[in-house]
C-alpha cells in the first residue's frame, strides 16, 4: 500500500459518498414503494420535504466526482515515479489488475450522476413531478456502483507496492521482476478519425433535427453516450499523436500535464460535459410516457441540447485543429 | 426579463441576502472561519511542505551518478579495492568510474556528525580543509582559522580552512568538510588501494539496468545502487512520513465536522424567525435552501484561501517551523534552506476533499432541515 495524502483524500471522498448515497437508497426504495403525489398523507409530505434533500446530497456527489477525476488522474501520474517501467498514469494503472476498472467505473459514475441530476432538474420543472419514480429507481442503481467503484479503487491502492530500496538487500528491482506496461496502443489513424467525425456530426445532426422537430431526442442520448467511447479511442488513436508530435506515444493522460498546455483539460471538460447531458436527456425523453414529462422536455431540453451539442462541436473542432497545426504527419497524401 | 438573466440576477440576489445575513451574526462566523481556516492551513502546510521537500531531494540528486557501487562483506559496507575498479571500466556504456572516498566523523566539541569527504573536482593542499555553512556556524570558524580532529589512531590532526562553502547549495554541503586524498587516509587509516565506493556514469538511461546487471556478474560481492531507487525511495518516505502527519489530524478533522455539524443545526431563535418570515413571503422551500448552501459555499471559499495562504507564507516564507522536526528528519547540523515553490493543482485538490468537502456533507442535513421548516411552526 502506499500511503499518501491525495490516496487518503480518494478514500475519504468515496467513504463520504457513500455516506451520502446510502441514505438516498434507503430514501429512494420508500419512494417506489408509496410515492402518491393525490395523496395527503403525512408520509406523502414527508417524502416531498425529503426530495429537496436527495437532490441537493446527488448534487454534493457529482461534484465530488467532478473533482475526483482529476485528482485520480494526477496522483497515479505522479506515483509512477515509484514504480519500476511506468512513465506516465498508464504505467501506474497497469501495475496491478484493479487500476483501469477503477477509473473506468469512476467515469461511469460521474455520467449517472451527472444524468440523474439532469432528471432532477427536468423533473423539478412540472408540478406533477413526473419523473420521480424513474429518477430514484435510477439512484437505486447508482449507488451499487458507487460502491463497486470505492472497492475496486481501494483495492488498486492497497495492491501497489512502491519499489523501493529496503536495508537489507541491494536487489535491483527489473531483474527478473516484470515491469509494468508503460504503454498504450491505438487503432490506425485514419478510420479513428473517419469514426470520430461521423459520430460527433451524427449527434449534431439529431440534435438539429430535435431543435427543429422535436423528435428523436432518445437517438440523441443514445449516440451521445456513443460518442464518448469513440471520442476516447480517437484521442488514443491520433489526437494524442499529433499533440506530441511523436508517433508512438498514445498516452491520453499525459494531455493534462503542464508540458502540454493543459490542453487536455480543455478537450475533457466539453467531451464530459456534453455526454453526460446527453445521457440525461435521452433518459428522460426514453421515459417521457406521460403527457407532464413531454410537456417539460419541450420547455427544458432544448437549451441543454443546444448546450450539449456545442461541447461536442467543441471537442470535434479543438481535436481538428490539434491535428491540423501538429508538425507530425501521420496520413500521406 | 429573460429566463437566463433570470436565473443569474436570482443567484446574485440571494448571494447578497446571504452576505448581508453572514454580516448579521459576525461572531458566530468568525469563530467557524477561524477554526476552519486553522484546520485548512495546517492540512496544507503538510502538503505544500512534502512536496517542496520531494522537489529538493530530485535537484539534488540530478547531480548524483547514475549508479554507485558498494562492496559487500556478510551483507555489511565494506570498502572497495582496486581491482574492482579496473573490472568495471570495461564495461560497455559506462564512460568512468570514480573511485570515491567519503564518511563521517564524530565531533565531541559541538555533539554532531561531521561528512568528511575528498572532492573529485577540486586539488586541496594537504593540510588545508573546505568547509560547509553549518559546520562553521556550530564551530564559530571562518576562513583562515584552524580546526584539528582526533584521528582512527588518537593523533590529533590539523586542518586550516581554506574556504567556506556558499549557502546556494546547503542541503547537500551544510555538515561537509572536503579534505585532501592524503590526509583523509591518515585521519581513518584507510590503505592506498582502497576506497568507499565508485561511482558510475552511464549517460544514456536505458542502458542503467543492463550496466547494473553487468556490474552484478563482474562482481558477485557488490551492490550497485541506482539513482533512480533512490530517487523512488525518497518520494516513497517523503510520502510516508507526510501520510504519518496527517493521520493523526483526521481526529481533528472528525472534531471539525461535528464542529460544522453543531453550528449549522443550532439555529439561533432569530434565525428561525428569520426563514419563517421569509417563507411566509414567498421564498420557496428550495430558495431557502440554496441561501444555505451559499453560506457554506462562502465560508469554505474564504476559510480555503486563507488557510492557503497562510500555509503558503509559513512554509515558503519561513520554511515550517511547525513542522520540519517531523517532516525532515533529524540531524544536529541541519541545514536551513528556502524552499522552492511549489504548489499545484493535485495538492489543492487533496486539500479541498480533506476539509471543504467533509464541511458539505457535515452541514447538509442541518442546512436542509432548517430549510424545509413550515413558516407555522417558527411563527408561533
């Protein structure tokens, strides 16, 4: 194990968060069982009061998720100083099994919560409070996960052994000790980007297509939580390339460094944002059965479609200039 | 007016009601800022500290050789003859080996260690010594006065300085005496073809392994040590002694959220009046709530940069007082040195999930229960 303040830090954010989240599920289970929003009943109140709550804990969590990333991603860079073969975060999260899964399901849970809070808010618009159900059955779904992803994460941190010189024994630590794969590989270059931008210009398309219809805003969802893998792939693929000018280093953490002008911050941010209220939208417009639901989807969506669409226009015109101004040449003409 | 506009000149509004109700109950405020911004600095101190500390151990061992190799004798240092020296120069990627000599002398007068050393870049006239800053403040010595030692066989050997070394590089100089090849051997009656170690320099790094590895053959009783494990070493212990500081604060921080908790939950009378006239003029559940949540955002913000930059001052400025005993060792000669600045986005981070984040959670309940009070229940 080893012991540091950032890991300290992840664990007490993942054992606060459950604090929170725990509660909620306890909450949420009540709410499927006797939300009657006819009824005046004093649990019925009690229950509407308790909301307000939920709300504001689920908003205290994807806050915290939106800091955890960052800071996950920058203390396993910085520990791979400790370990034999990495250079970079890669290297530290393949030094033992857990590393990737816990990054993986922290981003997955940063998108729930992210969608959920975009349910709240729908939701909180109508006065019939039409999504209630659907957004705590969703909650009931987050917090197994929030669990998994706190286990599997402590997990990652008490399986690394920094290798470093004890007293007693001079033994090199490479010698016969494999060393971590401190390395990505990434597809070909030009059907990444054929991919990329026929994903991001689809998503626009259904998104112009909603502004204008208002049809098809669960096919927007849909190819936005596409979106995000690809995009990913993409960076992997030829964006890291071009942004290190060096054809072999696919690493799509070392964008955050300061070396490269944070310019990953700049790529993440949009990307993140943009799928994570896609998803909340395509879920809500996925159960929008009822009149109430559709009524606020035509008030509410729109702005958050327009918003969402200009993060992946964003990503897709940020990404496309990287490429363009790179001294690297990747494609013959 | 717009729904956008809206929405910010509402924020704006109850950011202002929020300040304007803070400003009301000052004293209760400033006692929570106080004790969250102490919280807040002595956390940061820890962490601005550790990794200025991390930074000085990587300059200097920049300077270090790739790879130093040291005999062994049933597992103990022992020091290193000639004919190793001559087995390692051929070795493929190595450009030279240095045959080192170096220890340390115990002086009565002042109770400290002493690294005595004779330097590869520079010829001493025998008799003459160089010394560090430290080691001439404990002796009151300057350039030009004498200092004499006790030998390995009793006889007492002088040594007149030469020079003091400048404090630019004190860390590594401040307890150091550079002395001649001759007078270091007859101070410790160490023979003419023996040494304390060599020291290898390899410059391309990836060949450091495969050279170790050779050396290791060569040489079946020696241990090469790598400037990289040192390096990954030091990080390692910096981290661990850093953790070892903070652990025993999460009892404070614990005190500090039951703190949070208490203050937020004991609404004053005044208060309750306060929300149940509010509510009663139309302030919706909600709006009572983010004037809340405006409250606890206000006070971390200010406690977090105070906090900062107290620790900021207090470490950079006046190197830790508070915490160097712990953090840097112990030594009787320690060197006091400015450290870099250096401050950066992980630590800032860590800091805001060891106390604003605990604060959020602590205060959530009370804030919301005050928040969803019925305007009957306080106006009665």
């Amino acid at each position: 194990m080893m012991v540091q303040a950032p890991i300290l830090a992840l664990i007490l954010a993942d054992v606060l968060t459950l604090l929170l989240l725990v509660p909620a599920a306890v909450f949420a289970a009540e709410v499927l069982r006797h939300w009657d929003l006819s009824s005046g009943h004093a649990r019925q109140l009690r229950l509407e009061k308790r909301t307000f709550l939920i709300g504001t804990a689920l908003g205290l969590v994807f806050l915290a998720q939106l800091a955890v990333l960052p800071l996950f991603v920058h203390t396993v860079d910085r520990m791979a100083l400790q370990i034999v073969g990495a250079m970079c975060a890669v290297g530290t999260l393949n030094a033992n099994a857990w590393g990737f899964p816990a990054l993986w399901l922290r981003i997955l849970l940063f998108f729930l919560a992210a969608a959920w809070l975009v349910l709240h808010r729908l939701d909180g618009r109508a006065p019939s409070y039409p999504l209630t159900r659907a957004k705590y059955a969703l909650l009931l779904a987050i917090v197994p996960l929030a669990g998994a992803a706190a286990a599997v994460q402590l997990a990652f941190f008490l399986r690394l052994e920094p290798d470093v010189i004890t007293s007693c024994c001079g033994s090199l630590f490479s010698q016969g000790a494999e060393s971590v794969t401190a390395h990505m590989a990434g597809l070909p270059a030009l059907p990444a980007m054929v991919a990329l931008y026929g994903v991001l210009g689809l998503v626009l398309a259904t998104g112009v297509v909603y502004l204008r219809w208002r049809r098809g805003l669960v096919l927007f969802g849909g190819l936005s939580a596409l979106a995000f893998p690809v995009a990913i792939a993409a960076v992997v693929a030829f964006v890291s390339l071009y942004v290190y000018e060096h054809p072999l280093h696919h690493c799509p953490f070392c964008l955050l460094k300061r070396e490269y002008g944070y310019v990953g911050y700049a790529l993440y941010l949009p990307l993140f944002g943009a799928t994570a209220l896609g998803l909340g939208l395509g879920l809500a417009a996925a159960l929008a059965r009822r009149d109430g639901v559709q009524q606020v989807l035509a008030q509410g969506a729109p702005r958050l479609v327009v918003t969402a669409g200009a993060g992946f226009a964003l990503f897709a015109a940020l990404t496309a200039w990287l490429s363009w101004q790179s001294n690297l040449i990747l494609l013959g003409y | 007016m717009t729904e956008r506009g809206g929405v910010l000149a509402r924020q704006r509004y109850l950011a202002d009601y929020t300040v304007a109700a803070m400003a009301r109950r000052r004293a209760r405020n400033l006692g929570l800022l106080a004790v969250y911004g102490g919280m807040v600095f002595v956390l940061a101190s820890v962490l601005f500290y550790t990794s200025a500390l991390k930074h000085e151990a990587g300059l200097l061992l920049a300077e270090a050789p790739e790879i130093v190799v040291q005999r062994m004798i049933a597992g103990r240092h022992d020091l290193i003859p000639g004919g190793h020296t001559a087995a390692l120069t051929g070795i493929r990627g190595v450009r030279e080996v240095q045959p080192r000599l170096w220890g340390y002398h115990y002086d009565a007068a002042v109770r400290a260690n002493y690294t005595l050393m004779v330097p590869p870049d520079r010829d001493l006239e025998p008799g003459t010594a160089v010394i560090g800053p430290a080691l001439a403040r404990a002796r009151g010595a300057s350039a030009g006065d004498m200092l004499s030692f006790r030998g390995h066989d009793g006889a007492l050997t002088a040594f007149r300085i030469d020079a003091v070394l400048p404090q630019a590089s004190t860390l590594a100089s401040a307890d150091l005496l550079l002395v001649a090849e001759k007078d270091f051997r007859r101070l410790f009656g160490i023979p003419e073809d023996r040494h304390t170690d060599l020291a290898l320099h390899v410059p391309n790094p990836r060949e450091v392994q495969t050279v170790a590895e050779k050396v290791l053959e060569a040489l079946p009783d020696s241990r090469p040590i790598l400037r990289d494990e040192i390096l990954r070493t030091y990080d390692a212990v910096f981290d661990w002694r850093s953790a070892l500081v903070l652990l025993p604060l999460s009892g404070a921080l614990l005190a500090f959220a039951i703190l949070a908790w208490e203050k937020a939950s004991g609404l004053s009378a005044d208060e309750r009046r306060e929300i149940g006239i509010l509510k009663a003029i139309g302030w919706e559940t909600s709006d009572v709530l983010q004037m809340k949540l405006w409250e606890g955002a206000l006070i971390s913000l200010l406690a977090f940069l105070l906090g900062t930059t107290a620790a900021y001052w207090h470490v950079f400025g006046l190197s830790a007082p508070l915490l160097a005993p712990v953090m840097q060792g112990w030594s009787v000669l320690y060197p006091d040195f400015r450290l870099t600045p250096t401050v950066s986005a992980t630590q800032l981070l860590t800091l805001f999930f060891l106390t604003v984040f605990p604060y959020l959670v602590a205060t959530l309940v009370p804030v919301w229960r005050a928040a969803v009070t019925d305007p009957d229940e306080v106006m009665r």
